[in-house]
C-alpha cells in the first residue's frame, strides 16, 4: 500500500495530521506564522474555529484565508512550503514573521521587508542549489512594499536577511562578523527556506517581517518579558498588515 503513495497525496495527508484541519478547508490565500497569539487573534477577528495537529491553523472561507502556525525552524518552513505546493488552488502564501534586528536604525517594532536572504540553513539546498539566492517573488514582494509603505506611523527597512539554523549565534564572534560584513540587517530561522522551496515548486511567496528584537544590543536578546511585550503591543497591527496585503495581492494578476 505504501509503495504506491504518491508525493501529492502524502503532502495532502501531511497537512490534514499536522494542522488538524479538513483539506477542503484550506483557503487560496495563506498566511504563515511561528506563534499561536496570531492564530488566536486571526479566529476571534473573524469567529472562526482553531484546528489543532502537530501545528495549529484557522480558516475563514469567506476571504479565502487559511492562517497556519507551523512552529520555528528551517526543517518545518520547507515541510509546509512543500506540502502547500501540492495544493493546486493555492495562490500566494505570505510569511508573517518575527526576526531580530540587526542593522543599528531598527528598533523593535519596526518592519522588514526582505529582498533575499543568505542561506545559512539546511533545508533549502535540497530544493535548489546553493549559489541560487533565496528570495520573494517579485510581485508579491513589489505589493508588500506597497501595502506597508502606505501605512502612517510603521518604521520600514527593506534589504538582505539572514536565514539560520544557528539557535546561539548571539555569541559567536566569528559568526557576528560576518553578519556585520555582508551588511545583513536583520536574522531569522525561516524566510530563507521558505523562498527558495516556493521558487523551487513554483509557489508565490512573500514575507513581511517584524523586528522583535535587537540581539546585538546590550540588554537586547528576547527574553519572555519582551516577547508578551512584542505581542501585545504589534501582534494585532502585524496581522492587519499580512491581511491587508493578501487583499492586494488577490487584485494583482501575480506574473
């Protein structure tokens, strides 16, 4: 029975284990995220159930959303991108994440839009080779710019991330040095796989990322103090700004 399993099918069945949630339930659009506040969030805004697996999900059929907490990390990133890509009804995916800041003008709060980001993990070169940048498609990439940049009040910096399996690399001078060399303005866990299986697979991805902290700073990693902070300060205006820009991007005829 097994030999005869084919990758679609196992990703469809994958998806319904990990996320609790029917196939048919799966909206369109989707929007990714590391922390279940944004699942909670996303369920009371609209009155919508929270199905449970491994990850988390909700869905609202009505806008076409499914919202999916696949957890941390560059493994999980590529598990999700790649089982997404069997869906064939699926039109964009956007990445909602948090990232520390690096560049000295962020501060907490602010929003990155990242143009690429280096490799640093390794998941994604079982997807495309390693010479092969990790980056957004572009015109999911040009709407996020767009959306953000009209909001009043929201710091935004665009430029090159950082994606690592690397958990303490806060103390790797070494490491640090190199972050600082290449110029990289802000480090993740995530976006970088998520680009490079979508480019592999031919599924339109974007990110819009929130600093949630300032690592390199005294005083500056994330501890759970700052984390509730983070939430409960910019959780709300970050997931507005994800759905938002899926409105957007279900008005473009994505190339």
């Amino acid at each position: 029975m097994q030999q005869h399993l084919r990758p679609d099918t196992y990703a469809r069945h994958t998806l319904e284990r990990y996320t609790g949630s029917d196939i048919t339930e799966f909206g369109e659009y989707i929007l990714l995220v590391n922390f279940p506040r944004y699942i909670e969030d996303f369920a009371h805004k609209f009155n919508v159930p929270i199905r449970r697996g491994h990850w988390s999900a909700s869905h609202n059929s009505e806008i076409g959303v499914s919202i999916i907490n696949f957890g941390v990390g560059s493994p999980s990133a590529g598990i999700i991108t790649h089982c997404l890509s069997y869906l064939e009804h699926i039109k964009a995916v956007l990445m909602i994440g948090m990232c520390g800041g690096i560049d000295d003008s962020l501060e907490i709060g602010d929003i990155v839009l990242p143009t690429a980001s280096v490799r640093d993990e390794g998941t994604s070169r079982h997807y495309i080779p390693i010479d092969v940048p990790a980056m957004p498609h572009t015109r999911i990439s040009r709407i996020c710019n767009e959306v953000v940049r009209a909001e009043k009040g929201i710091r935004v910096k665009s430029g090159l991330m950082m994606t690592t399996d690397y958990r303490m690399w806060e103390f790797d001078d070494e490491f640090i040095a190199y972050i600082h060399r290449h110029r990289i303005i802000a480090i993740d866990m995530e976006i970088a796989t998520i680009f490079a299986v979508a480019y592999a697979l031919n599924l339109p991805a974007g990110a819009i990322m929130l600093v949630s902290d300032m690592p390199l700073r005294a005083g500056g990693i994330k501890n759970k103090e700052l984390m509730k902070e983070v939430f409960d300060k910019y959780t709300e205006l970050h997931l507005q700004l994800g759905l938002k820009t899926i409105e957007h991007i279900k008005l473009s005829k994505l190339d």
